[in-house]
C-alpha cells in the first residue's frame, strides 16, 4: 500500500466535481436538445459529443489553448492572479469535458424513451413546461439519468490524457490515480500500480453495481415511487357544467408533406362521432383542438373563447384550453398511483383533506372505490401496471374530466379491450356521457360504436369531411359510395339514372324501381345487407332469382353471398351480400335454387 494516498483524493475530488458540473448541464442541454428543432442541430450535436470520439490528448491540447496563458480564457484569469493549468481545477475541467457526452447521450435517450402521449395528456390537464419537467418527464427518465450520472462518474475517474495535457501530473496537487498507476509502471513499482488499479476498479465497479440494484428494486417494488393524493385540489364534481353555452366551432387546414387536412365544422352537448378509415385525419382534429398540433391556418372557437386563430394571431397553449384528452392507450402516468394521476389535472387550492374526499367521489363515480374499507385499500394507492385495461380506461376518464373540460375529446377508447369487456365499458362510457354537459367528440373507425355513442356523425376521408349529419341520416341516406362503404354497406353498385323513378344498376345486371328523386348527379345505388329480403314472391318489382355462393359465419348471423340471374363459377363471382339470423338460416339453408331476394326501394340508397 503507498504511503502517499493523495491520488485517490484528488481523483474522488475532481470526480465528484465533475459529475455533478456534468449531472445539471447533461440534462438541461439534454432536454433542450430534445424539442431543438434548428438547422444548426447537428452542428451542436458533433461539438456536444466531440470529446467523445476524439483522442483524450487532442481533448486536453484544445484545453490548453483555450485556459493556457495565450489563450482567451488564461489572459482573462490573470487579471485576476489565477490559472487553471497545472492545478486541480485543471483536472476538474478535463473530467468535465470527456465525462460530459455520456452524460448528454444518455440521458437524451431517456429523454426520447417516454412516451410522448404522457407529455400530450399533461399538456391538457393544465400543466406548464416546468410541471411537466419536474413530474412527467425527470421522473420517468430517472432510471436513465442515474445510469448516466454512474458512467460519467466513472469516466471522469479514470480520465488521464486530457488530465495530463492541462493539469499535469504534479504529486500531492494534481497526480490522480490514472497518472499514479502509469507513473508507478515507468518507475517498476508493480505493486504500487496494482493497489491503484484495484482500488479504481472497486471505486467504478461500486458505483455502478450501486446503481443497478437499485434500478432493479424500483422496478420490482413497481413503477414509481410512493406518494400521496398528489399537490392538487379540485372544487367540482367529477362532471360540472361549463359556464358558458355550450358549442365548438372548428374551422381549420393543416398541411403536410403526405397529408393535407381542411374541415370545417361545429357541435354542440350532443356527443358528435368522427368516424373514418385509418389516415383520414381523425386523431390529428383533435390533436389540433386540444393545441397538441397547430393548424397551419384557420379557427377554434369554443363556448365563445377562441383558442386558435391564424388571422389574429391567437394560439392558446393546451394548458388553457380546458380540454379533456382520452388517448388511445390511455397516457396514465406510469410513475404515479391512480390518485396521483387523477389529481394531477386537479385545480388548485383544496386541503389535503378535502383533496382526499374529492378523489373518493371521483373513484366512487368510475366505480373504482376499492376492494377494502377506507381510501389506503382502494385503487387510488395502486399503479397503472397493476390495473386491467378496463380499470385503466376508467382512471384516464376519471383524470380528463377531474379537470371540469369544457369539451372531452375520446380518441379510440375501446381500440385496446376484449369484445366483453369493451361492451361494458360502452355502457358506463354512454352513462358517463349522458351527465356531461360540455362538447364531446368521439374518435372511431368501428360504425356499430358511432352509432351506439353518438347521435351526430361526421365523416372523413383523405382530411375532408364528406358528410356531417344524424347519424340516422347518413345511414340511412349516405351522400356518396364512399360514405356507404365507411359506414359499413356491403353492397354497391355503379347506376345511371332512366327516369325518376328507374334506375339501372350496372354492376347487380338489374333495373330497379325507386323512391322519386331528384338526384341529377347519380353514380351509384345501394343497401345494406341486412336490408335484404328473402321472399317467395317472385313477383315483387325489384326482386330476382338469386343462387348462393358461399357463406361466412359469425356467433349469430350467417353473411350470405349471392348472385343474381344465375349460379356463380367461381367463389368470387357474386353480385350481393346479405344478412341473415341463424335461426332464419336454419330454415332456408335446403330450400332449392334460385331463391328470390326483394330489395326493397325504400331501403335503396341513391348515392353521387
């Protein structure tokens, strides 16, 4: 064991130094790289991780000009008497230096690991920047951060050319242990070198064992720390009304590179179903309204305040808004419990005490009251993680309406849950929604769950809207094929009008009779499958003999293909597709061809 045991004081100080000069510059710049968006990023980005690539020498040679007595920051200290060459201080920097890029990278991957739905659902429950940093995203990136602090600890300890290039190796001042352990080998002291190689592997190897147990107990004591009912108050209800009347108007374009959406709409308390096909631009409507997304120009009015308007310059950031925001997966805050994260959309003012008893009512009204007596044995103490999807979707509901929004935006809500349990979970959400007062838009591609939920519709395609009616009106008269087929009709037919009442369908090989109209632009007719109607009656105007192709079953109905006129030749030459129960299928199933179908002209959709 040496005598002198200063190097590994100097070596714990200058380490110490720079990890924690590296800890708060690493994440600041770090998050602020993270939202940069500059045409200088990967300029900054190259000279950030510089010491990284580059010779530990080179490192220590830029230093030297930079802090030596010609250069500009060594002609500044000796105004004031004072040099960093050839001193601890000079160590301390170059530790900094080549310590800093692991510091910076890795915690800008733990950065970039949360998701950014998390961020969003802050967003519009209300909270600034600074919230969102000190509760969302440093939490969450934690494990990552202290990953980051252990490996520029143990960079910055076993630094040794920068060191040597601008601080020397002075012994008692400036001799770390990295110097120690080469100067010992030069000089044939082999024992002295292996103590110091021992007690810097030990010193590393500590830290970051340290680090990963750690990590390895927060994971299996679950995600996040404990805490209580969070630092928010709430003095509503879980629903309140809005104080102004209820109505959103929204009239907007966004472009971009592949995608070009312009709507213009309006709806009142009546929840209004967005209903469309993957890529219509259904989830990025309501991203624009809730000031997640801009609009690259138009309006957002809602119960009278306007939230967006290109003109005029207003963008009112999401925490103003007062939206509620239902994401597809939900966005619960992983690190917080279900009372946390119902509180945290919660104004401020409320005790402790009343805050408790306003997330009892909150969790009593999303039937989440518990299994136990008292609020410490509810689900308001458990995490995300250990609740099911249902619970899960209920908390998030519970969360976007504890901030009393004057409008709730649902993007897909049921997209993640079994059949049983979405059918559940539609009641309560129908419920839920039938005591809200303000604006509710639902976001959905599945008609059924419009047509259950919302008594208007709007439906998009390609970022426009093409239809906005009741839902019994576009199911009913749908204005194009293309609204037919996104609500579901299975049957359509190119048609030409004969006369006002005659219509041949081209595609079916039939003329058929209909309804009276008006229709000057008419391309094609329709019905829909269930609309079907098998007779005897052959007759009827508008039936024909028809033979089966094939058929697909589902729990209860059997979907018949048929063709017209004649048998098929193939399994895929049919003209229509009907519907039937299974207990009306049991009893025409051996009924002998042709079968004879009546569509019947009051059901027949006349589309442009």
């Amino acid at each position: 064991m040496p005598q002198d045991l200063s190097p590994l004081w100097i070596s714990l100080k200058t380490s110490l130094l720079a990890t924690f000069i590296t800890f708060f510059v690493g994440i600041a710049a770090a998050y602020w790289m993270l939202e940069y968006r500059g045409k200088a990023k990967s300029l900054i980005e190259g000279v950030l991780i510089a010491p990284l690539i580059l010779p530990p020498t080179v490192v220590g040679f830029l230093l030297l000009l930079f802090f030596g007595k010609n250069g500009p920051v060594g002609k500044l200290m000796q105004n004031f008497d004072f040099t960093i060459v050839f001193t601890w201080y000079g160590a301390a920097i170059a530790a900094t230096v080549v310590s800093f890029p692991l510091m910076y990278k890795t915690a800008l991957g733990a950065f970039e690991q949360i998701d950014k739905n998390l961020l969003r659902v802050a967003k519009t429950l209300g909270a600034g920047e600074s919230k969102i940093f000190w509760r969302i995203s440093l939490p969450l990136a934690l494990p990552g951060i202290i990953a980051a602090t252990t490996l520029a600890f143990a960079r910055a300890l076993g630094e040794f050319g920068a060191t040597l290039m601008l601080a020397g190796n002075i012994p008692g001042q400036t001799q770390t242990i990295p110097m120690a352990i080469y100067f010992a080998v030069e000089g044939g002291a082999m024992d002295e070198a292996w103590f110091w190689a021992i007690a810097i592997m030990v010193i590393s190897l500590s830290g970051i064992i340290t680090a990963n147990v750690w990590q390895d107990r927060k994971r299996q004591g679950g995600q996040g720390g404990q805490g209580g009912q969070g630092r928010q108050g709430g003095e509503a209800s879980l629903l309140s009304a809005p104080s102004s009347p209820v109505g959103l108007f929204v009239d907007i374009e966004k472009q971009l590179p592949s995608f070009h959406l312009k709507v213009t709409f309006n709806s009142d308390a009546q929840p209004l179903g967005l209903l469309g096909g993957s890529g219509a631009g259904k989830s990025m409507i309501l991203r624009c309204i809730a000031g997640i997304e801009t609009p690259t120009r138009g309006r957002i009015i809602l119960n009278g305040r306007v939230l967006f308007d290109s003109e005029q310059g207003i963008n009112l950031p999401p925490r103003d808004r007062r939206i509620g925001f239902l994401l597809q997966n939900y966005a619960l805050f992983p690190h917080m419990t279900v009372a946390e994260n119902i509180a945290f959309g919660l104004p401020k003012g409320l005790s402790k005490g009343s805050i408790r008893v306003q997330l009892e009512e909150q969790l009593l009204a999303m039937q989440l009251q518990g299994l136990g007596d008292g609020f410490a044995n509810s689900f308001g103490d458990r995490y995300p993680h250990q609740l099911s999807g249902g619970q899960q979707q209920r908390v998030a509901l519970a969360r976007a309406l504890a901030s009393k929004p004057e409008a709730l935006l649902l993007d897909e809500p049921f997209s993640a849950l079994d059949t049983y349990l979405r059918s559940q979970l539609e009641q309560q959400m129908m419920e839920t929604l039938a005591d809200y007062p303000g604006v509710t838009l639902f976001v959905t591609h599945n008609m059924e769950e419009a047509y259950r939920i919302c008594p208007n519709l709007l439906v998009l395609e390609h970022g426009r809207a093409v239809q906005h009616d009741s839902k019994h009106r576009i199911f009913e008269h749908p204005v194009s094929a293309s609204v037919a087929q996104i609500t579901g009709c299975k049957n359509i037919s190119r048609a030409r009008l004969l006369q006002a009442s005659q219509v041949e369908a081209s595609d079916w090989g039939c003329t058929l009779q209909v309804l009276e109209t008006n229709t000057r632009n008419l391309s094609y007719a329709g019905i829909r499958a269930h609309q079907i109607v098998f007779t005897k009656d052959s007759h009827q105007e508008n039936t024909f003999p028809c033979w089966l192709v094939r058929t697909s079953e589902t729990p209860h109905r059997m979907t018949l293909f048929l063709k017209l006129h004649s048998p098929a030749t193939s399994p895929h030459d049919y003209h229509l597709q009907a519907e039937v129960f299974k207990e009306k299928w049991v009893t025409m199933k051996d009924q002998p061809f042709p079968w004879y179908v009546h569509l019947d002209p009051q059901r027949l959709m006349l589309m442009n």
